[in-house]
C-alpha cells in the first residue's frame, strides 16, 4: 500500500493548494488524482477507489466533513482520510474526528512533512487490513470445520434454531438426520490419521452429492439444498437437516441414498476401504418441538440403528428414551462422588518454551466409581454442568489445586502457578469470587499463584457480565486465561476491553500447525495479535517435536501437551517437577530432551 503503488486523492476547491499538495506527493512517490470539490471527490472515489483521501474542510457544495461521512459509509473504518483546514482550534479539530477523520492537518502546512505523515498513515492502514483479514480467517474456522470445509458444531446450531422457527411459522415438518461412522476408528488405527482425515473428506464431498441429488426428489417441490444444511459436528458425526418436507418417507428416501453412498468403497492411497453409517432421523414436531429435544431424539435413534446392525438408519420413536437411565444412574453415582472420596486431581505441566522449565500446572480433575470404574471426563463434565454438580464439584477441584500448589511452594517446588477450569455456570455465580477469596484465605496460597481458565464461548455468551465478573477477580490478584481460543468467535477488539493474562490455543490448531497452511496461519495470526495486545499464548495439545519446533519459531510463549508430559497424579507430578528442580542448571535443550526422552 506504500510507495509508488498507493493512490492519493487530493479534494481542495483552491487550485495552488491542490497543485502543491499534488506535486509534494508525487515527488514522494505517491500516485495522485485530485479533485476541485466535495462532489468530485466522491464521484472520483466510486470510479477508482484510492488508498488514501486529503479533504479540504472549506469546499463549495458539499464540505469535506459531508465528504468525509459519505466515505465512512462507503469504504468503512479503514480508508485513511486526512482533513486539512486553516482552524485549528478545538472544536474544529473535535468536528473533524467525529466526521470519521483518521487525522487532522492545520494550515499553513509543512510540506516536508507531509509526505512521512501520509506514508505512517498508509503503514497504519495495511497493518488493520492485514489484521482484519487474519480476523476473518479466524472467524470462519470457528464457523466452518477446517477439514471438511463443512459447517461446524456451532453453526448448525444456529441453522437449527432458525429452521425451526420457520417451521412453527409455516406449519412445516422438519427432519434432522444425525449420522456417524461405523467403523471410522478402525481406519484411523490400521491407517494412521491421515487417512482417516482423508475419509472424512471424502464423506463430506458424497454427503454433498447425495443432498444436492435429493432436491427434487427427498424434499417438497420448493426446497434447494443449502450448504448449511450439511454440516460436520466433529470426529465422524455429520448431521443433515431437510427443513422443508411433506411426510417422513422423504427423510427416509435420503437416509437409503446415504447409505448406499457412503458404503460404496473408497480410495485411500493404496488401500481401498469399506466404511458404513449409522442414521438417526427426528421429524418436527412429533419428536421435538425445540432445540435440545429434537437432536436428542435424533442422536438416540442413531444409537438404536447403530444397534441393529452396519449401514442402518432408524427413526426416533419413545421407547428410545429408556437410555436415559444410563444418564440417570450416572448422575446419582456422581452425587455422591465428593462424599465417596471418588474424585482426584491430575496435574499436566505448562512449559517455556524458550526456557523449557515449567511454568504452571493446569488441575485436572478425574472421577473413579467402584461400580463404574474410571469414568472419562468427557462423559462426566458435561453431566455435571447440565445438573449444577459442576458448582460443588468445581468449589472441590478449586479447593484441592490451591491446596496442592501451597504444598509443593513451600517445598520449594518451581510452580510458579496453578491453572484451574471455570465452568460457565461457576462463573454466572454471584458469590463466585468471594468463593475463590475465600479458597485462597484458607489454603495459604497467594493470589498471584492461581489461574482461572474461561473458555472462549463462555465468555462471549454475556460478554457485560463476563467483564465484570472477570475485573472483581483480578482485583483479587489472580490470572486469567481464555481456554478453547478460537473455537467460538470473538473480536479482538473486543478481547482487549476483558481483563485477561494469557489465551491457550485450542488444540484443533496445533494438530497439524506443522503441515497445514490454514492452520499454520491462524496459530501465527493468534500469536501475533495477542503479542500486539500484550498477552501470553499457551499452546494446548502438543503431542510431536515438530509442532513443538513450529510453535518456537513463532515465538509461542508456552505449551503443554502429550509431547512434554500427560495429565500426571499429585504424587506423579511431584516427582516430575522435583525432576525438573534438580535439572535448573541445564540447558533448554537439555531439560527438553528429559522430558521427550
């Protein structure tokens, strides 16, 4: 944008002033048109855009603070434009700006400077492209699957919501397929993972097919295939929705030419494999008049079909509900977890990277029933928050990590924090910061020394509350972290009004940071902007050296991940950190290299 290839558009109704200005910035390399007015000035711009607008404020017909606005609505924030005027007192500056000016020049006008003010000025405007464009990067992947190019988790929602909507208002039926692979983990596990990524993608494309096939026939005469009907949850779960149909035989119509599709042999590479789809289908609104309840019923037929056999489908009917006493029986054990002693505490590592000495532990927290056995967080977490049981459940984890990190301070342990996971319905609690108050009065560990880890969507759900709540916690003394970045979109704009420490990367990025451009250029924008914004970034899910290496060559502050150490029990975690408390004296390499083995 700088240089000979930046146009600048010159509006001044006096001919010298414009005939100096123009040639002052063409000696400086600039290309330069002009304009003797107001109006000029707008018609020039609509023909041939510029990089940069000079506005003489005292212009006939339109003044260049009319200009000025008209150019705001057209071009928006980024279009630098210059108001040049001989008032320079305070209000005329304070009209300028409110007009949308980007800077304000007095006469009479330093011509030798004019030139360095208007290249900083360019400078200024490339850096917001470029973060504005790396922005939108950012926004997409947290609204479309980075594999697949599918639409995501979170936009099907959204899709969802308003396609029932319509439904209720035009008295149509809706149907929502929920489909998963059946034998999707064995391909990964004789395969490797890239070529299971690579199934995906071929699922995706079939699924694609299929849908744009049925218009004319599994749908209502005035329905089209729209790519948001389509959409990839995660791992191997697809879900199709058919928001405009007459009867469930059309639902049914499209789940058979899924199966027939999707089960016809794929390439990979040398090998050729058979894979099969389990289809759970829900009609609105015999199975669901809202949300949650439709995909549930959905998602339970899945099961069922999954239960009959390979390449199924099955329609949602009542007697499916009878799964949910599994959830039952699972949420009345967990009651009594606290009680029981069952829950424990696992402890992962966060690294400098440029240091390699460790730097904080995230608390983990880990549920083992006599009767269930070790249950997995994934199973239990969302339980617990759906119930309330996350509240007395995160006060438990709350208490135990501050406790544990007290201990191994005064052991002299290098823990220089300990990270802690707050659920979204922690957080909405009033009480909660007295509560974390509290917790750190009674175990002796000093504000500075805890961590609040906050997912990206929680935050964003009520962003004035959010704001509040996370200022009376620094006011405590404690970090705060923002986990999940990326996964849910939020400006960074808007980042900077949150009182916040550091952002961890989810891990989604850093899987294939290393050998997927997108994804490379996303971590990269992530870390640049939050060093712009001066804060840290953690990487999360760090399982291969040549992430590890990717992550240091953009300056990452910090990781944590499989690679430096897993989740490790109290006592685990000790040994390691009095591991890493003898080796103070070695170097980088040399403490990595321990940990990697």
């Amino acid at each position: 944008m700088t240089g000979i290839t930046s146009r600048i558009l010159v509006a001044d109704d006096d001919p010298d002033a414009r005939a100096i200005m123009s040639a002052t910035l063409k000696g400086a390399g600039f290309q330069v048109s002009t304009a003797i007015n107001g109006a000029d000035a707008l018609t020039q711009f609509r023909a041939n855009g510029c990089d940069l607008v000079m506005l003489d404020v005292d212009m006939p017909g339109l003044s260049g603070h009319e200009v000025c606005k008209a150019l705001r609505r057209e071009a928006g924030d980024l279009l630098p434009i210059v108001m040049v005027t001989g008032m320079d007192d305070v209000h005329s500056i304070d009209t300028a700006y409110r007009a949308g000016a980007t800077d304000f020049i007095a006469k009479p006008i330093g011509w030798a400077l004019i030139a360095h003010r208007v290249r900083y000025l360019l400078r200024g405007a490339q850096l917001a492209l470029s973060l504005k464009a790396a922005e939108e990067r950012i926004r997409r992947l947290a609204h479309f699957d980075a594999l697949t190019g599918l639409p995501n988790r979170w936009h099907f929602h959204h899709r969802l919501d308003c396609s029932l909507g319509a439904s209720e208002r035009e008295g149509h039926q809706l149907a929502l397929l929920c489909i998963d692979l059946d034998n999707f983990k064995r391909i990964n596990d004789t395969l490797g993972h890239g070529a299971g990524d690579e199934l995906l993608r071929l699922v995706a494309a079939r699924l694609r097919e299929v849908l744009r096939a049925s218009d004319s026939v599994g749908r209502a005469p005035s329905a089209n295939f729209q790519e948001g009907d389509l959409s990839r949850l995660g791992g191997d779960e697809f879900t199709v929705l058919l928001p405009d149909i007459v009867g469930s035989e059309q639902a049914a119509l499209v789940a058979e030419r899924i199966v027939c599709t999707i089960t016809q042999p794929m390439r990979l590479g040398e090998h050729e494999v058979l894979v099969t789809p389990s289809i759970g289908i829900a009609v609105y609104p015999t199975d669901g008049l809202d949300h949650e309840t439709l995909l549930k019923s959905a998602d339970l037929a899945m099961y069922f079909a999954k239960r009959q056999g390979p390449g199924t489908f099955a329609f949602f009917y009542p007697h499916m509900n009878s799964g949910a006493l599994k959830r039952l029986t699972l949420e009345g054990k967990l009651r009594g977890a606290i009680g029981n002693q069952e829950l424990s505490l696992h402890f992962q590592p966060q690294f400098d990277i440029s240091s390699g000495l460790v730097c904080g532990m995230e608390a983990l927290v880990r549920w083992n029933n006599a009767e269930l056995g070790a249950v997995p967080p994934s199973e239990f977490i969302q339980l617990a928050e759906e119930t309330g049981l996350i509240l007395p459940i995160g006060e438990w984890v709350l208490r135990s990590a501050c406790s544990q990190a007290r201990a191994w301070r005064d052991e002299n342990l290098p823990v220089a924090r300990v990270s802690v996971n707050v659920s979204g319905l922690q957080l909405s609690q009033r009480g909660f910061p007295e509560l974390v108050r509290t917790v750190l009065a009674e175990t002796g560990l000093k504000p500075n020394r805890l961590e609040l880890e906050i997912t990206e969507s929680v935050v964003m759900q009520n962003e004035a509350w959010t704001e509040q709540v996370l200022r009376d916690l620094k006011a405590i003394g404690v970090a705060i972290a923002i986990d999940d970045f990326g996964t849910g979109y939020s400006s960074f704009a808007r980042l900077r009004e949150f009182p916040i420490d550091r952002l961890k990367i989810d891990r989604s990025f850093v899987q294939r940071i290393h050998s997927d451009t997108d994804d490379h250029a996303i971590a990269s924008a992530i870390i640049a902007m939050a060093k712009t914004l001066k804060l840290e970034v953690v990487a999360e899910g760090v399982e291969e050296i040549a992430q590890l290496m990717v992550l240091q060559e953009q300056r990452c502050a910090l990781a944590q991940g499989f690679l430096l150490s897993r989740p490790l029990p109290a006592a685990e975690a000790r040994q390691l950190l009095r591991r890493l408390a003898d080796s103070a004296d070695a170097t980088r390499s040399q403490r990595f290299k321990r940990l990697i083995g």
